[in-house]
C-alpha cells in the first residue's frame, strides 16, 4: 500500500480491494513502473517506501522476478 507521503505519478497507481491506492499491475503481473528491456525500475529514485525493502539484485528482488517470470509463461 501507499503511503502519503509517496510521490507516484498517478498513471502508474491503482486502488486495491481495500480501497488503498497501490502501485498498478499490468496484465502480466509485472509492476507498471518497470522497465520490460531492461528489468528496472523507471521511478527507482522516487519510488515508493514499500519498494525500498527491495534493493535491486537482493535475494527478495530476484525471488519476486522469478515468481513473476514464471507466472507470466
């Protein structure tokens, strides 16, 4: 979920179930701010404090692309 204070350009956001604002998927699962060619993130700088758990090429990352990866085959 989104906090607040996070400054995400409105386009890559969505509510949830809940009601919260969250970051968007696309049909495939990937997170919408991602860069297919080059697996980054496009707001990496201004991304969201969810995603700051997550640091490019860490164990949790790599899990995360694998289910997505797998999911989208």
């Amino acid at each position: 979920m989104l906090m607040g204070d996070d400054d995400i350009p409105p386009e890559l956001t969505e509510r949830d179930q809940w009601d919260g604002w969250v970051m968007a998927r696309l049909d495939d699962g990937w997170c919408a701010a991602l860069d297919r060619n080059t697996m980054l993130c496009t707001i990496y700088e201004h991304r969201p404090m969810i995603c700051h758990d997550y640091q490019v090429g860490d164990s949790d990352c790599i899990e995360e692309r694998r289910l997505h990866a797998n999911a989208s085959l």
